[in-house]
C-alpha cells in the first residue's frame, strides 16, 4: 500500500492522544490507512489527479479531531468496563471472605460478648474489611491497568501523570485514616474496638497497636507530632507520586517508535 | 437532504447493523452500501463510521476480522454476530412501530 505523507499525517492526527492503547493503534491507523487509499483511488478513477483526490478524500472523511473525539470517548468507557468487569470477579470471593470472617467471629469471639452481641460484631468487622479489600481493589487495579497500557513518549505529560498519582496515593493516605475515629460509623470502629479488646486470640501488641491507631491517630496525634501526621504523609505522597509518575514515563514508548508506526515521509 | 442532528441520533448503529446483516463488509465498503442502499438518503461522514464500528464491536453486536494475506492488501472485514441480529431484530421492530405511529400522527395533522 502506498503511503502518502498527507494522508499519513492526518492518521497520526487521528490517534494522537487518543486514548488507544498502542497495539489497538496500529489496527486502527491501517484500516484508516485502508479506507482513505480506496477513497483517493476511487477520486483518481473519476479524472482527478493525485492531489486533487487527497484532498477530496480527507474532506470526505470528516473532521479528524471529531473522529479522535469519539476515538477516545470511545476508548474510555471500554477502559472502564475492562476494570470493572475484573473487579467484578472479586466481589464474589470478596462476599465469601467476609462471611467467613463473620461467622469465625460470632464463634470464636469469647465471653463477654453475647451471641447476638458476638455476631453483630462479625457482620460489622467484615463489612470494614470487605470495604478496604474493595478499596485496595481498585487502586490496585487502576495501578495496574493504566502501567500495563503504554502511550508514546510525545503524549506523556509528568504534572498530570504526578497529580493522578499523586491523587491515588492521598486518597490511599485517606483512606487509611478513615480507619480511624473519622469513620468510625463507616468503618465499624465499635465493632473492631470491641473485638480486639474482648478475644484473647489477638496478640497484645496488636491490641495496642490498634488501639493506638484506632483512638490517637488523628485527634491526638496531629496536636503532639506534627512531623508524623502532617509532614511524612505529604513526603510519602510526594514521593511516591514522582516514583510511579516516572516509572509510568518509562513504560512510554519511544518517538521513534511511534513515528515509523504512523509517519513514513 | 440534511437531516435534523437530533432526528438521527441512535440511528447510525442500526443502519450498519442493517447493512452488515446483508453482507460481511469492510469499512469502505460500509459506507457505499449504505449510500447505495438508502438511494443516498443517508451518507456517513466516512472517518466517524470507525469509532461506531468498535463500539458496536465491542458490545458484540459485528465482529471484525482482518482479511487477505501477503501480497494484498489486509482489510478489516465486519460480520454481523448472533446477538447483533437479535438487536438488529429488536430495533427493526421499534422502528416499524416508530413509523407507523408517526405516519398516524403526521397523516392526521396535514389532513386536518
């Protein structure tokens, strides 16, 4: 198939920043590729010559920042169902863990907790858990997806890549403080509090721990150690935010590489 | 004749589904049998047929699959899948409904 710098450029404007992951471009350029060539061809069976016809093809082919538009319009609600559709298949082992963590609880939890008491307790501990392994879920999986899926190095921009990550990491720094007394209804916080301080199963350490964690976390601890609840969390954010916003520009794929995809001059 | 933007929303999938239950066809040619088929009523800006294409491919409606080996040229060839045909149905009857009821009303309003 000939290559036409014209209609070679307009493809690369087409699947520049269009969300395709790179593999799928390739399809995607060669079928346009396709379709414009059997365009111009059929303009120069009708009398026109080679200019002519491309430039008539490219205008019969529509606006190229529209079909970028719907490109990516497109890409993202597949993106989206793709990380759905995984998560999906932990709910049900999800559902099944938390029931086990319920009933073991409602058994094993000692005296002096009542049965109904006992497995009050259970339903709530494995709600909380069931919400952080949900959570823990989808950053993972969103970690995972978006690392998986390598752009050109052109259309890496680091401040947005630094603030998605970075927004990722505070909302994991949230998320653990909302095991906390912030969310303490949310989370079952009279559940989890009751539990470890009524079974002998758990090890002391880990009832101070929790306890700790649980009652001083936030309310104390932001008064007392400023460093450790302000500073090393900001620190731990930035730090990782720029750590993974690098590892994911050196996912990117090269100039080179997308410009003997895309362009041949 | 150009039509109302809002008039032909949620059309263009049932007119490719249309013309891929006819025949397994490539995006080129997509775009002419539908132009030939609809007498030229309906032509399709021919770039914004592609993202259609791969949403309709993605919910499983068509099914495209790369034709032609070395030598010539490799075309992506659309067929229509079992579920598309089930949809194509499904919206083939709302449409006959849609234009009845319309005709009724349209019918009634100049006769007045």
């Amino acid at each position: 198939m000939n290559k036409h710098p014209k209609i070679e450029h307009s493809i690369a404007t087409i699947l520049t920043n269009c969300g395709l992951p790179m593999d799928r471009r390739t399809e995607v350029a060669d079928e346009l590729r396709d379709h414009l060539s059997q365009l111009v061809d059929a303009k120069c069976a009708e009398g026109m010559d080679e200019d002519q016809a491309i430039q008539t093809a490219l205008a019969e082919f529509g606006s190229l920042a529209a079909i970028r538009r719907q490109l990516r319009k497109q890409q993202s609600v597949l993106d989206r169902r793709h990380v759905m559709a995984d998560l999906r298949r932990y709910v049900w082992p999800l559902v099944a863990g938390c029931g086990i963590i319920a009933l073991l609880v409602a058994i094993f939890a000692p005296a002096p907790a009542s049965v109904s008491l006992r497995c009050l307790f259970g339903a709530i501990i494995s709600v909380g858990v069931c919400g952080i392994m949900i959570t823990y879920g989808v950053s993972a999986e969103l970690l995972v997806y978006r690392l998986q899926r390598p752009r050109p190095r052109s259309e890496f921009h680091f401040q947005k890549s630094f603030c998605f990550w970075g927004a990722v990491v505070f909302g994991f720094f949230i998320f653990m403080a909302s095991m906390s007394p912030l969310a303490i209804i949310v989370c079952g916080f009279f559940g989890q509090y009751a539990f470890l301080h009524s079974s002998p199963y758990v090890a002391p350490q880990l009832q101070a721990e929790a306890h700790w964690f649980l009652l001083r976390c936030l309310p104390t601890a932001m008064m007392d150690n400023p460093l450790r609840s302000f500073l090393l969390p900001l620190l731990t954010v930035l730090a990782g935010a720029t750590a993974i916003a690098l590892y994911e520009r050196s996912r990117c794929v090269d100039e080179d590489e997308v410009a003997d995809t895309f362009i041949t001059e | 004749m150009r039509f109302d933007r809002e008039l032909l929303k949620g059309t263009t999938e049932t007119f490719i589904l249309a013309t891929v239950a006819e025949m397994p066809c490539h995006g080129y040619q997509l775009v002419k049998q539908l132009k030939l088929k609809s007498e030229g009523i309906f032509q399709l800006g021919e770039g914004t047929l592609y993202p259609i294409l791969y949403k309709l491919e993605a919910k499983g409606w068509i099914a495209g699959k790369w034709d032609g080996g070395t030598g010539q040229r490799r075309r992506r060839v659309y067929r229509i899948t079992p579920l598309g045909r089930r949809q194509l149905a499904a919206r083939s009857e709302q449409w006959s409904e849609l234009v009845r009821g319309m005709a009724l009303l349209l019918g009634a309003s100049t006769n007045e």
